[in-house]
C-alpha cells in the first residue's frame, strides 16, 4: 500500500520556517512582511479563502493587510487601489481574491500588480521567468506540489510525470516546474487522447482537473507516486480527481484530500511574501534565496 503524503504536517512546518525567517527579518530591518489581500463583494466562499489566509499571516508574524470593496466596484477603483499598493513600502505581497465580479476587467486588475509583489505568480512577467529560469514568483499550488515531490524522490531528474489539467495557476506552471526539475513531462487535458494510457506510464501523476474520482487505480503504474490537487466538494464531502482507495492500493506515495495539496498553497503564499520581503531588504542585508529556498 502506498505511503500517504502528510501535507498537513509538512505545510506546518513550512509555516513554522517562514516564522522563523520572518523573525529574523525583523530583527534585521526592524521591518516584518506585509501581504494585502483585496476582496470584492460578497462571495462567501472568497471570503473564507481570505480570513485563512489573513489569520496564516498573522501567524507568521506578517501584517495581514485587508481590503474589502463593494461588489458594485469598477475596475477604475480597482486600478487605484492596486496602484497605491503598487507604491506602499509597507506592502510585499499584494493578492486579488478570484473571481472578481462580471462587470471588472479582471485581466486588467490582475496585469497592474506589480509583478514584484505578485506572490501569487499569476502575472505573465511571472510565468515568463518561471518559463524562463529566472527568478521570479511561483504560483502557490504547484510550488506546494513540487515540495511534496521532493520529499518522496531524492532525484526527480529523468522521471516521467504526467501533468492533467493545462490551467494558467496549476497545470502549466505544474509542467514548468517538472521540467525545470529535468522531468520528462507530459501535459494532458480535455482532448487529451487515451489519457489512461499515458497516466499509465508516469512516474509521477498530478491531477488537476475537477472531476471527482477521474483517476482510478487501475490507471496508475505500480509504485507511481499521485499528487491529487482537486478539490470538488461531494454529498460524501470533499474528494480529489483522484478516486483514493483504488489508487492508494497502487501507488507508491499518495497525496490525500483533504490533508495534501491544500494546506501547502497557503504555505507557499507566506513562503512567497517572505521571499519578497526579502529581496526588498537593503541590499546586503540579506541575502535573498532563489525561488522555493526556504523549503
Ligand atoms: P480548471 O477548470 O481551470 O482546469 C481544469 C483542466 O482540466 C483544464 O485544463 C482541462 O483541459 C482539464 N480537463 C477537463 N476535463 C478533462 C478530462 N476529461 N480529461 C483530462 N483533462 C480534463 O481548474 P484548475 O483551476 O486548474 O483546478 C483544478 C482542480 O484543482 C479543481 O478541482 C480545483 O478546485 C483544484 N484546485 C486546488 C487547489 C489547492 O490548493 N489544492 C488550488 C487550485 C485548484
């Protein structure tokens, strides 16, 4: 059977690093990291994502800055908002909560970040770099993966991964970093032909699609190690894309959900702040690791 991934206790411990780090900035510079997160309207579910993700700040010793809009708010006042963000010295991480509503230029909103305050990688200056080798900001989901991954494999390099899911924040940056890792990487999606056969041949499996239970055990080569980043809420609660018990019979390692990949996109994202805290520093102060180096 295979080993469950505990990504619950290695995102604590990413946290618990990106604590300790922030600490030691603040001793440095005098200066903890500040992350704002805008949110506009109502969406409840939105909302939740921001108190987590405010409360995870605090609790890195990060100041949590929030900003509440009103539905009705256009893209005009969007701009500004970021703009002043933009220019905050205060400020190192600046996070739009998705989906704005229908009536904002999201594309818009989301370009006028500065990308040297995109901790979420989602601006194209950043997939750019992560496309390029460059340093930059990595989107928090796949980040997280690739933690995961290199727990279980001491050497990722020359091993088949299989990519589901071509999404802007977690397949393509997902292939990117696989590659980068020397990954030979497959990308499948929605017309994808005979997927089972080629999930049959990887090495390594993320699944990013959206549909629960879509990866079955029998897809899986003995020994492969599953990364299941769906989250699709059920009548019998939250499941993966991946169908667990006939996998986990099959696997080598497996990510659960709940308990996987969820609790290190959080954990990324203050990794990511203190990253950005860190190469604003005063030169010299401190050195600035490359992308991912506090894990
Ligand atoms: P998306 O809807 O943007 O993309 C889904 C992808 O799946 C598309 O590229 C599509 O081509 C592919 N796809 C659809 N049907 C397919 C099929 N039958 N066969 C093969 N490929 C198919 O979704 P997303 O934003 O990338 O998210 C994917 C899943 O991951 C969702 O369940 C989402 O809730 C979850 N998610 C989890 C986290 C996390 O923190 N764990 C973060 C982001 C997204």
């Amino acid at each position: 059977a295979a080993t469950i991934i505990d990504g619950k206790a290695r995102a604590l411990r990413l946290r618990a690093e990106v604590a300790r780090g922030v600490e030691a900035l603040r001793a440095e510079t005098g200066r903890a990291p500040g992350l704002a997160v805008v949110l506009v309207g109502e969406d409840p579910a939105s909302a939740v994502y921001v108190r987590s993700k405010g409360k995870a700040t605090r609790e890195a010793g990060m100041n949590s800055v929030e900003r509440r809009l009103p539905a009705e708010t256009d893209t005009a006042t969007l701009l500004a908002l970021v703009a002043a963000l933009n220019a905050d010295p205060a400020i190192d991480g600046i996070l739009v909560q998705l989906p704005l509503p229908a009536h904002v230029d999201a594309a818009a909103v989301l370009l006028a970040i500065d990308p040297d305050k995109d901790v979420d990688g989602f601006h194209p200056v950043n997939a750019g770099r992560l496309a390029t080798g460059m340093p930059g900001f990595v989107p928090c989901t796949p980040l997280g993966c690739v933690m995961l991954l290199r727990d279980v494999h001491a050497h990722l390099a020359g091993l088949d991964a299989v990519v589901v899911g071509r999404s802007n924040i977690v397949g393509k940056p997902m292939a990117q970093l696989l590659l980068a890792e020397s990954c030979t990487v497959t990308v499948a999606h929605s017309r994808t032909r005979d997927l089972f056969a080629r999930v049959r041949e990887a090495d390594i499996v993320v699944a990013a699609v959206g549909i629960p239970g879509m990866i079955r055990g029998d897809w899986i080569k003995p020994g492969a190690t599953v990364i299941d980043v769906g989250i699709n809420r059920t009548d019998s609660g939250l499941v993966g894309d991946v169908d667990f018990a006939s996998a986990a019979a099959v696997a080598g390692a497996i990510t659960p959900v709940p308990g996987g990949v969820g609790p290190m996109t959080i954990a990324c994202l203050l990794s990511n702040t203190l990253d950005s805290a860190r190469r604003r520093a005063p030169v010299g102060l401190i050195a600035a690791g490359p992308i991912g180096a506090s894990a």
